[in-house]
C-alpha cells in the first residue's frame, strides 16, 4: 500500500511530490488519514536550512488533522479508527525521518500527540492546534516552571505575551488565562479585539516607540509583577525590558518560540530561552501526553481553548507547500494558512 508525499531529497530544495510505502504503526503509534495540515514558519526553516533534519529523503511538517486508520498494540484504546483527531507529526524530533512528517496523506503519530476532536471542531480549525499548544507548554517547562508548578506560580502574577495575534501568541494568551495569569498581549492594533477575546486583559500596538513604558505602567496601576515573558515572534528585547522593568523577583524569564540569534540582548537579571521539550524520551512522552491526552483534551471538550487564530484555507493541497511556505515567510497577521490534503 503506497501514499502520496511531499519528499524533501536535500538541504534546500524544492519538494517531490512521490509515492511512499505505507507505515506499519509501531506498538505505540498511530497511523493518520490526513485531511488537513496547517503551516508553521519551523516549516521554511526546516527546508531552507536543514534546521533539525538529519534523514534524506526527508518529510517535514508537524500540524495535522485527519481520522485514525489503526492503531498500535499499546495504543490508548480511544484511538478506534475512524476516531477524528488532530496530532502533532514530530519531524522536528525524528530529525526528518519521512514516516513521521506531516506533508504526506498518511502518516505515522505516536499516541501521545494526538488529541481526539470535539465534534464542534472541525479537521482545519484541529489542524491550528498541535504545534501551537506544544510550544507554548514546552516553553513553560523551558523556564522552570514544569505542570505541577505552574498554576501556583501564577497567582497574581502577570505575563507579556509579544505577538499576542500569532498561532503560538494567541494560544499562550489563552493557556495563560486558563491557568490564572493577567495577560498583558503585544499585537497589532486591528488585532486587539480578537486577542482580548482569546482572554487578554490589555492589549498594546506593538508598533508603538513607547509600547514597553505602557505596558509597565498598566502592570504598575493593576498592581502586577510581570515576571514571565512569552516571546512569539522574535522581538525578544521589548519583552525582556517588560520583564526587567516589571517583575518583582530577582531574576525575570523569558521564552522565546523563535531560536534564539545574536540579536538576543544581555540582561544579567533577566534569563531568556529558546523553547525546548523535556527530555530523555520517556519524559518527552510524558510531556506530549499530558499537554494532549490531557491538558488539551480537557480544555477542548470543555470550549475553555478554542483554536486560533483563524484558519485561512490554502487551496492547491501537497503541491503548493512551497507557494504556502514563501507567502508564510513573506507574512502572515492573524490567521494560519491550512492545506486541505
């Protein structure tokens, strides 16, 4: 049994729509029919630059929703097939390895990854979800502030989100707002509305020359430290002056969805990290299962999390991952581009 797969031969070049042999599902895994895989900048990155690839042939991509086809032996018995899920396909991990990735019509997910759809979720709105939640709760774990702690390190404590509108901003909005955070959200002006919707309690133009003084003047007459920085899009400066400037700790936090550069400013009280999952590997599946078989699962079902931002369907399926991948790089505001497989 074969499938049809956007194939990556080299370090930056063009994908080759081919067929593949179909996977078996290791005793932990699940086999995907996908029906729809958004977008991710890592994406470009993964391509252009070999960023996390180390298997030639490769198959990138990592946002995908579909129905389960079957499943391993050790498998949670709830992943019957037919189940609607969406999942995260960890190329980025697997460095690339093709049964992993998700530019492909059928692919290969551990259990652990995937999250079984409500049904007033639809397959592209899924799609938004499984890098977003995973960044945004691997980058709570980068800064020391693993599960367990997290909800009682939040108590009336303050958060900067930069890039509040963004796939990984939005979802940080609402998973901060979930977990009791005042959320303080830098986004652009046509934006606000929305991201206050998703749970922000103020929301600043990002584009503004004094953004960081605002920002630490509303945190200042709320009465909130802002300790915790959540960088989205690579703008780490302001939110790192936020924190110095408004924490009330020793030592302020930041982490930073974008791999960090020489660019980073260096501030002796304020540390800032590049998102990482926990490891060895049995830590990183109890990780992903908590922040999908549980954590997402629950705030799903319950509509406490709802996808975002908004889905933008990018016509064309496989075959245009390389025209979606350049007008992601060229920019993209308040929506995710989402192929339909």
């Amino acid at each position: 049994m074969t499938h049809q797969a956007a194939i990556l031969p080299s370090k930056g070049a063009a994908f080759s729509i081919e067929p593949r042999v179909t996977p078996t599902p290791g005793p932990n895994d699940l086999l995907i029919l996908v029906k729809n895989i958004a977008l991710n900048p890592v994406d470009h990155a993964q391509r252009a630059f070999g960023f996390f690839v180390e298997h030639y042939p490769a198959v990138l991509g990592s946002d995908i929703a579909g129905t389960v086809i079957s499943a391993g032996s050790s498998a949670p018995s709830a992943f019957k097939p037919g189940t609607r899920v969406a999942a995260f396909a960890p190329a980025f991990y697997t460095r690339g390895m093709p049964d992993y990735g998700a530019f492909q019509d059928k692919t290969l997910v551990p259990a652990a990854n995937a999250v079984i759809l409500p049904e007033h979720v639809s397959f592209a709105e899924g799609a938004l979800l499984p890098m977003a939640v995973l960044t945004t709760w691997s980058g709570l774990y980068s800064i020391g502030l693993p599960r367990d702690d997290v909800l009682a390190a939040a108590g009336g404590k303050g958060m900067i989100v930069w890039g509040g509108s963004s796939s990984v901003g939005s979802t940080v909005v609402q998973t901060a707002k979930i977990l009791g955070f005042t959320v303080y959200a830098a986004a652009s002006e046509k934006q606000h509305a929305y991201v206050q919707q998703l749970g922000a309690d103020r929301t600043f133009e990002y584009k503004q020359p004094d953004v960081v003084d605002q920002i630490v003047k509303a945190a200042k007459n709320d009465g909130v430290a802002i300790n915790i920085g959540y960088d989205a899009v690579g703008q780490w400066k302001y939110s790192m002056e936020v924190v110095r400037q408004a924490k009330s700790v020793a030592q302020g936090r930041v982490v930073s969805a974008p791999p960090l550069d020489d660019d980073v400013p260096k501030m002796e009280d304020v540390d800032v990290k590049f998102v990482l999952a926990p490891e060895p590997a049995d830590v990183q599946a109890g990780h992903f299962s908590f922040v999908f078989n549980e954590w997402l699962q629950e705030n799903l079902a319950s509509k406490k999390l709802v996808p975002s931002p908004k889905v933008r369907i990018y016509p064309g399926g496989l075959p245009k991952i390389m025209d979606g991948l350049a007008e992601l790089k060229a920019g993209v505001s308040g929506e995710k581009l989402v192929l339909e497989v």
